[in-house]
C-alpha cells in the first residue's frame, strides 16, 4: 500500500520492550520549500505529536529508502504518524489559503491503511504542473520485530530466582549474588541479615518462596546501596577499591553500571575481609595495564554514545535551547523540528570530534559542521544525501564552523525577541574557558530602551551606555567582547549585516561585530575572534579537561586537584589534545582512582 501519510495512528505490539521499526519511505518536497519530515510518537493534542522519532525524508519517489530505528515502548500505547504541514508554498491565494490550511490542525490527513477517508475536504496537495504544494511523506510499508532481546540479557536473567522448594542456603547464596550485581562491589552476609529475615517472616506469613524472595529484592534495590554511588565507607582511605573504580568509570562514560567484564576485572580475591585503611581491594583493575584495557574496551563500546549524549548536554548547557521561544511575528522560520535539529547538532558534532579523534581547537572552529536536511535548509548548505546527520563541508560564505556558530549556541544565549551578547559572553566564558563570571550588582538598573521618536541603535551601543556605570564597567570589559563577536547573527543564529530595532525611528542600523579582547588584542568580527581563541588553544583545552573530571568525578573541582588536572594536560598535549585522547586521559588519570 502507499499513501500519502500525514495523520495515522497505529496500535502497537503488545509487550513493553524495545523494538525494531523498519519502513519505507519518500518524500514530495515543493520548489523552494523545506524537506519531508515525519514525526512518530504519541499525540499530546489535537495539533501537536510527542516525536519518539522524528527525522527528514529527502529520498525522491523514484527511488524511496528504507528507515530503520529501534524505540522503547511501553504498552499498550498508540503511536501517531504525522507530517506538521509547516512549509507551505502559496499557489491559491496568499494568506487565505494558509488561514485555511492552520484552520485545520496542522495536519493534512488524507487516508489510512484501510483507505478510509480522514479528511474529505483536505485542500488541494498538487498544482496544475504536478509541484507539491507542501512536504509530503509517501510511505509504503512498516513493519515491527520485538521485543528485542539478546542472549547476553537472557543469560542475567538466568538464576535471579530461586526455586520454589529451596532451602535457606539457597536462597542466601542467590540474594548475596545479586546484591553484588547490584549495589556494584563485593557484599558480606551480614550485610544481608535484614533482608533474609524480610524473606524469613514473608514466607511464615503463608507467602510462597518465590513470592518472598521478590520482596526481599525489592528491599535490595530501594537500599541506599543501590540508588547511590557509596565511596569510602567504613574506614576512610584515600583511593577507591577496584569495584568502586569500576562503577566511577561506567558511570562516567556509559552512564550505567559496570558489565560483566568489567566487574571481573574488579572482582576482589576474598570478599568477606573488609579493606584497611588506605589499601585498595585486590582486584586486578587497579594494574596499569588492565585498566588501561578496560578503559580502550569501553571507549569502542556502542554504550559510549551514552556519554556523548549525556556529557555534551550538560557540558554545553543545551537544556537552555528553546528556553525561551522565538516570536513567530519575528522568525516565521522557526519550528519544533529545526529547534530539535538544533539541539541534536553540538552533540552530534562531539561524537563526530570522538569518534574520528580530532584535536579540541574543532570545537572552536572548523570547515565542517554535521547537519541534517532541515539544518542544511536553515544555514544554506547544500543537502545531505539522506534525513539524517552527516559530516558537511563548510565555506567562509557560510559564516559557520565550530560550535560557537552553530543555532543552538546562539539561540540559547537569546531571549525569544533579540540576540543578547552579555548572555553569549558568559556562556563562552563558562563553556569554553569555565570561567563563570561573577552576578551583576544587586539593583543593577537594566539597559534603557530606545524611546518611540529616538533614532534606531544596537544594542551594542545601548550596552555601551550602560556599562558606563562604575559597579558595571569591571565586568562588562571581560564579559562583552566575548558576545559582541557573534552579533551578527540573530536570535536564533540568522546572518544579518544589519539589526533589526523594532523601535526608534530611521534606518536599522549596520551590526558592529568587533571589539578588543579583555588582554587587549583587537578583533574585526567573529572569524577574527575565533583565530584568537585558536591561540588561546591551551587555554580552551584545560577547561575541556576541567569540565571532563567535573563530569566524571561527579563534584566541583578543587585546589587540590591542581596537580592531577596539570598531569592529565600533560598528556593530553603530547597526542597534540586529541579529543578521545582526552577522555582516555582522564579516565586512567589518578583523578579517578582517588575518593
């Protein structure tokens, strides 16, 4: 079947799980007017859908491609496949035809898969010379395999529970076993005499054994062993055992426990003596040479990507995009795909920086960015190949390269209506050279507005004014010139060589986008300023590292972490600060064997 889907709802498979969705696809996309794009998930109003996946369809309808994902689901539930009628070329009649088309939701439904029709009066999709009036998604099949699981997850699941005619010992021996998976270290039985005897009154109560047992693993994994990461109790010692060493680095770039080959390498000669004060547990993590293994085994493993997810978020403060929503009456252009997409570039482009072991100064600048299609339509780059990310070649005309210009850094550091480079220079500042400035002056009076009949300025000039006041200058002199490099890009990280002032009468004004570094060197605009950062390489390179331990220690760095952070540069500058090797760094540093 084929049809041209943009309102379908689906019943899933009936058991939660994860699973494989295949389907094929093409797209019909109008002259001048953005990709396909395809949101599947869980409708959260009558115009809006809650994307568990969502991604471009640039393949033609001569040739459709094949999409594969794999989603988590929880049943039962119903998914919704829908198109966001966002880009409509006008060939009927300017703003009523677009009226008419938001009258209607969004979406334009056409039929289902049994060919009912959803929508009799579902304007024209085609104009007189065969042209899309609007994206369109043309799907032929789907289809669901799940739910998945491995042999390695059915292997875990084998022996957690006892058999129903067990003895006592039998069922010390299994609940000390999976106490030890569990809480990530080597348990001692009377650790366990608490919730054996939860398991002992159960089962005098008339409960069956299996039935007692699963309340006494309950107990196990609502224990502070479990929800925590423990370090350092009882005695206090210096450094971490091989098993907290363990969890420290799974936790820090898996974002999960520690797996089977990782908890042998811990795992401890005899684990019923505790360890003495300042002695490590004996497992064989705690070799150089193992260790440094482990560490290599992890940094390939798919689980990685958790980190890169996890860690570029937090690192890059990407939480913040969206924030503040752009004013539609302002960007037009603007919707939930492109902030998506947005959001989805910086992390792509650290796993890019990961995966292929570039230097750190890629993150400062560079002639590639990645970008799907409906990033690509935003910036003006030529379009990827197909829906997804992937490694794009960038010119001086695109006035991008590095994250510092990307639409996610830039937008984040607005405010829904206007650029703000104060903003900008305080996200550079911690971002790139964890420096957080201190907060303004209590009272601090804001930056005047232009008055109705005054003449049109920037808000550079506006910011000029402002910072004249003595509490303010010292600031604003380390703070504005980081910001005032990228004004030239708007609030959601449009080129501009003009800004626009909805205010104030005359022309809008010529964007000023140089200044002079807080160590005097001057700058003519964002490709200059981003050459001084590239002489700033150590520097950028530091905070990086900084912000890796922060990361993975769990905790702000202190004094006496100055000597670790200095050995970990160290090495990070013989392998010319390569970003993989950074992170190889950190994890087999001293840093991380320390409590």
């Amino acid at each position: 079947m084929r049809c041209r889907l943009t309102g379908l709802e689906r019943t899933g498979p009936e058991h939660s799980g994860l699973y494989k969705l295949r389907l094929q696809a093409s797209g019909i996309r109008p002259p001048g007017g953005q990709p396909a794009h395809l949101s599947i998930g869980k409708q959260t109003s009558e115009e809006t859908v809650d994307g568990l996946i969502e991604f471009d369809i640039t393949a033609s309808e001569d040739s459709p491609q094949v999409y594969e994902f794999e989603v988590f689901l929880e049943m039962p539930t119903q998914l919704h496949f829908a198109v966001v009628a966002t880009d409509v070329v006008d060939r009927r009649g300017g703003a009523a035809f677009r009226n008419a088309l938001a009258s209607r939701g969004g979406y334009i439904f056409t039929h289902s898969s049994e060919t009912v029709l959803l929508n009799p009066n579902a304007p024209q999709m085609f104009d007189g010379e065969g042209n899309g009036i609007f994206s369109t998604v043309l799907l032929d099949w789907i289809e669901w395999e799940g739910p998945l699981v491995t042999e390695a997850e059915k292997s875990r699941r084998i022996g957690v529970l006892p058999p129903d005619d067990t003895t006592p010992e039998v069922v010390a021996e299994h609940l000390q076993r999976f106490a030890e998976r569990v809480w990530r270290r080597p348990v001692m039985e009377e650790e366990l005499k608490d919730y054996l005897e939860t398991y002992r009154v159960e089962r005098e109560a008339g409960e069956k054994a299996t039935d007692a047992y699963r309340i006494a693993l309950q107990s196990v994994l609502t224990s502070r062993n479990f929800i925590y990461l423990v370090e350092g109790e009882p005695n206090a010692r210096e450094r971490l055992t091989d098993s907290e060493l363990a969890s420290r680095l799974s936790y820090f770039l898996w974002s999960s426990m520690p797996d089977d080959a990782l908890f042998t390498a811990a795992k401890v000669g005899h684990a019923s003596s505790l360890p003495s004060e300042n002695a490590p547990q004996a497992g064989s993590l705690r070799h150089p040479e193992t260790l440094a293994s482990q560490v290599d085994r992890m940094l390939t493993d798919r689980r990685i990507n958790r980190f890169i997810d996890d860690f570029s978020r937090q690192w890059l403060q990407l939480h913040r995009v969206g924030m503040f929503p752009p004013d539609k009456k302002l960007y037009p252009g603007y919707d939930d795909w492109l902030e998506t997409s947005m959001r989805a570039e910086p992390v792509e482009y650290f796993r890019e920086m990961l995966a292929k072991n570039l230097p750190v100064e890629g993150f400062l600048d560079s002639d590639w960015t990645m970008a799907n299609a409906r990033l690509c339509d935003f910036y003006g780059l030529p379009e990827p190949k197909n829906g997804g990310f992937q490694r794009v070649s960038l010119k001086p005309e695109d006035h991008r390269g590095g994250l510092l210009t990307m639409g996610a850094v830039l937008g984040l550091t607005s405010d829904g209506t206007r650029h703000r480079p104060v903003h900008r220079g305080v996200w550079l500042s911690e971002a790139i050279f964890n420096r957080t400035p201190p907060s303004p002056p209590a009272n601090v009076d804001p930056i005047e507005p232009i008055p109705p009949q005054g003449n049109k300025i920037t808000i550079r000039q506006r910011i000029e004014a402002h910072a004249k006041n003595t509490s303010c200058a010292a600031c604003h002199r380390n703070i504005d010139p980081l910001g005032l490099a990228f004004d030239q890009y708007d609030a959601i990280g449009q080129w501009r060589t003009r800004e626009r002032v909805p205010t104030g009468v005359g022309e809008d004004p010529m964007v000023d986008a140089s200044g002079v570094m807080p160590d005097g060197r001057p700058f003519t605009g964002s490709v200059d300023f981003k050459r001084l950062l590239l002489e700033d390489r150590d520097k950028a390179a530091r905070a990086f590292i900084e912000h890796l331990c922060t990361y993975a220690l769990r905790r702000v760095l202190t004094v006496d972490d100055r000597d670790d952070l200095k050995l970990i540069e160290e090495e990070a500058k013989k392998n010319q600060y390569r970003v993989k090797d950074i992170v190889r760094a950190v994890a087999l540093s001293e840093l991380m064997r320390k409590r």
